[in-house]
C-alpha cells in the first residue's frame, strides 16, 4: 500500500502564476458571469479601454439570442451588432488569444476563449465563507486554489473541508486519494442523515409499543 503525503500540493502552472495570483480571495475567473462571485479577465489583466470595451460587450452578449451567429445557447457575437467598434482592438485580442473568430458567409462574429474566461478556472477559496463542493478534479491548481497561496489546496485541507478528521487515514496515490475525497460522503454530513434516521426509527418504536 502507498501512504501519500497529505500536505503535498498541486503548484499552479507557470504560464497561469501570472493570471492566479491576481484573482481576489473568494473569487471564481470566469469572464461571462457577472454576479459578485465573479471576476472578470478585464478587471486584473491590463488592456486598452477600447480592447476592454470589445471584450466586456461580447461576453455579456454571446449567449443573447439576436447577437451571436450560431443557433444555440452561446456563440460568437456578430461584428456588426458591437457598438463603437474598434476593429485594431478586436484583431490585437485574436492575436492574443482572448478571442476567438469565425466567418459565416460574409458575417464574422466573435467569442472569448477558455483563455479569457470562458469557463470557471481557478475558484480562489475564502477563509471566511463556506467552500465550494469539493469534487475530485479540485485538487488540481486550475479548479480551485488556496486562499492565499499560489498553489492548490493539499490532500488533508480537501479532507478538512469534507470534514474528515486529521487521524483519518487515505491510502493510495495521490490522484487515487484525491478520487476518494471527491467521492466521499462528507462524514459530518452522514452523521447527521443517521441520527436524524434513527431519531425517526425511535419515535415510530414508541408509537408502535404504546
């Protein structure tokens, strides 16, 4: 059997230290929601207000029915529906990366990438509010980070937030027992479900032997 450091951490990669370490405490990177959980690729990497512009009007607008090309839930967002159009702007983003392009007959539309934001990345837990589920792909560095250290959350903090006390012991490596607590029923959780179960099997014996 393989007993796995607990406090071993997954590091964030370095092409991303850049992008992690700005992301506030409590705050999921994700460019095309924009409820208070959220930040956005535009409030901590710096661009030109025309590029922040273009940037911040197709993600809010390429799930819009009216706005996108294609005939789904999100797409690209036509050229032509952009107000104030820069059109340096939106090549300089293409270039970078931050957008992606497509052309349909003469119609050209544009979308943010995974790059800008498109999907959750790098949820940065709080120390002052309840964690987000732990599910066994979080102990990756891109899905959720520690809440102030660059890094991802280690093996025993994932076991802590799923209530496992610290003398419990996982075996295998370490994917295996990031698997495990993923998996795991929260035991504080099952306790609860059996006591409430047997409170209910309680009350019935007494009804019944009355």
């Amino acid at each position: 059997m393989q007993k796995t450091d607990w406090h071993v951490a997954k590091p964030v990669r370095a092409q991303d230290l850049s992008l992690a370490s700005k992301i506030p405490e409590g705050k999921i990177f994700r460019s095309n929601r924009f409820g208070k959980r959220y930040v956005q690729i535009w409030k901590i990497q710096e661009f030109t207000p025309p590029e922040q512009r273009m940037l911040e009007f197709i993600a809010r607008h390429q799930t819009k029915k009216g706005y996108i090309i294609e005939d789904k839930e999100e797409g690209h967002v036509m050229k032509r529906m952009i107000p104030d159009r820069n059109d340096n702007a939106l090549a300089s983003l293409v270039q970078g990366g931050w957008l992606s392009s497509i052309e349909i007959g003469e119609t050209v539309g544009y979308k943010i990438t995974t790059k800008a934001g498109l999907r959750p990345r790098f949820m940065r837990l709080s120390r002052d509010s309840i964690s987000h589920t732990i599910l066994t792909v979080d102990f990756n560095a891109r899905e959720k980070l520690h809440p102030t250290a660059n890094r991802g959350i280690s093996l025993r903090e994932g076991a802590r937030l799923q209530s496992f006390p610290d003398d419990f012991t996982f075996v295998g490596s370490f994917d295996e027992v990031a698997a495990q607590i993923g998996n795991a029923v929260p035991p504080l959780l099952a306790f609860r479900l059996a006591s409430h179960l047997a409170e209910i099997l309680r009350v019935n014996l007494v009804a019944l032997n009355k």
